[in-house]
C-alpha cells in the first residue's frame, strides 16, 4: 500500500509539473525576450540574431530584442545567459567556440557548456576559406603546400589570436599537409586582414564573407575553401576536402536557453527558428551574408558539438596551443 502511495505521489508530481511547462508554453512569451550575442555589434552573428529576432518578433506576439554582451572570447555573454532565469525570455545566440573550443581551454570557465544550457538550434554555418595575398607566388593549394615545405617555418599566417578559431583550423591543415608554418596572432580580424592584404602574412584561415570582396577584387588569392563541398560563391575553388578527404573546417552558430527552461518553450523555440531559417527569402538572405543556412533538432546541436570538441580537443594538444593570457 506505501509503494502504491508513492508511486501515486511521483506521478502526480509528474502530471504537476508537466501542467505547469504546458501552462507556460501556452503564454510564452509574456514579455519582451532578449537574445543575447556574446559579440561586439556588427558582427556576423548580428545578421543572423536580428533577422531571426525580426521574424520572430512578427509571430510570437512579443518582441525579440538582440543584446550585444561581448567579451572574454564570448564568454561573458554566455555565462549571463547561463545564470538568467530558465523561462525562455533570455536566449543565447553563440557560436562553437564557446560550446567546443573553450571550455578545451579555459578549464575555470565560469560556465558549463554542458549543464547550463538548453540547446535550442543550430542554425547556421560559416564557411572558411584559405587565402593569401595576391603577391605570393602561389596559385593552388598544392603550390602553397610545396611552398611551405621547401622553407619550413618560413611562412606567416594570421589569427585572431591565440586559441582562435582561426589559429586551430590552419594547424589543423598544417598537421594534415606536414607543413610548419609561424603563428602571428592579432587582437581581431580587423588588424589581421590588413597584413594578410599587404603580404606582411602569408597565409590565413578566416571567414569566407570577409574573403569574397577581397577575391573577387584580386588583392587575396582563396586557395581553398573549408567546406565539404564546393561553394556556390567560389565554384571554381576547391575545397580541402579534395585533398584530404574528411577535413571540414568551419564556424557554427546556435540558439541556447538557459537550464531548466520548459520543454514545450523550447520545443517551440525550435520549431519556429527553424521555419524561418528555411524560408526562401531568409535562406538567401543568410547565404548573402556568407552564411550556410542550416536549422536543427536539438540533439543534433549536441552531436555536432560533442564531434567538434574532440576534433579540436587532438588539434589543442598536438600544436600545444594555449590561450592568449590577459
């Protein structure tokens, strides 16, 4: 009779509490919701955040206002989503290097990427490409891998500094190719990108958006992109993949509510990013931005970052790479 009690008290709890997400879902949001970008304003995520938010906005009755929240790598934007209240009305909009790379790195995040959070979506990606200045005398990936070989060490490339996404794709090119190229880290692309266009660098690994113009005006050579596949905006560039089969090297931006939010929320979060993600006139919006558009399920934002964590995980250890201390 007590277990037939206590089985009779877990259940309704359970119906209780499972009355209580549903009741929340029903109303939510019942204010203004803020998604918060771990960035400085004007940067790429901030086309994705305010976009989404927009469409957002038109159909869950409330507004969806975009916070910029910088610092620490990101992690000063995450981390306050982390400790914000679990009712779906603080978003995070962040990126793989807060989710895989840093907690590689910085071991007292003030965080847990993988407590803390509900993953909501993954919404799209940025695509790498390898490039260099047009006054290098190298026309192919192959020319630059021999290149590189003849001279070990005596090729710069550019980072955004150290333990950057960038920095970890071209070591792990380097480590695929057998080539040893020098480090140079910046404090941004905006210091970076002026070296590389000038020849100060040889060689850099960074977003294919802030590459095109360049490209397309012959002061960067793109050598190779880091996709799987080939690019509608560079056809004629090959992919690295070509060369070395299963190397992918690119960024990815997800959607994230904090802890313990209702299921349901986050269930409609998803299904409603996702819509407009996929729409045509968002889709292309994104692909203009140097965007490729993607859209998932919750688990599998979990699976691609659990994939890249170990990814980076060997390329961390096998370069040695540290973060830059402050």
């Amino acid at each position: 009779m007590k277990a037939l009690k206590f089985l009779s008290a877990v259940l309704l709890a359970g119906l209780a509490l499972a009355s209580v997400g549903l009741a929340q879902a029903n109303t939510y949001p019942s204010k203004p919701v803020h998604i918060i970008v771990p960035y400085p304003a004007g940067g790429s995520g901030d086309l994705l955040a305010r976009l989404v938010a927009s469409r957002l906005s038109q159909v869950m009755g409330q507004q969806f206002v975009v916070e910029n929240k910088a610092g620490a790598s990101g992690n000063i934007g995450t981390q306050f989503v982390a400790t914000a209240p679990p009712d779906g009305h603080t978003l995070l909009l962040a990126t793989d290097i807060q989710f895989a790379i840093n907690p590689l790195l910085y071991p007292q995040l003030a965080y847990n990427p993988d407590k803390d959070f509900e993953p909501v979506s993954l919404a799209a990606y940025i695509e790498f490409m390898l490039a260099v200045p047009s006054s290098l005398q190298v026309n192919t990936l192959s020319d630059f891998i021999a290149k590189a070989k003849q001279n070990p060490g005596g090729l710069n490339y550019a980072s955004t500094g150290h333990g950057s996404s960038h920095q970890l794709a071209m070591e792990h090119f380097s480590s695929i190719a057998g080539i040893k190229l020098n480090h140079v880290p910046y404090k941004g692309s905006g210091q970076a990108l002026p070296d590389l266009l000038s020849g100060n660098v040889q060689a850099m690994f960074f977003g294919v958006s802030q590459g095109l113009p360049h490209i397309r005006s012959g002061k960067l050579k793109g050598l190779a992109v880091g996709s799987t596949k080939r690019l509608r905006a560079l056809p004629d560039t090959p992919t690295v993949a070509e060369f070395y089969p299963g190397f992918e090297v690119v960024n990815w931006w997800g959607f994230y509510a904090p802890k313990g939010t209702p299921r349901e929320i986050v269930n409609r979060l998803n299904a409603e990013v996702v819509k407009i993600i996929k729409a045509p006139d968002v889709w292309e919006q994104l692909e203009k931005g140097g965007f490729a558009p993607f859209g998932s399920t919750p688990a599998e934002l979990v699976a691609r970052t659990v994939a890249d964590r170990t990814k980076w995980a060997k390329v961390i250890e096998q370069a040695n790479i540290k973060p830059q201390a402050n």
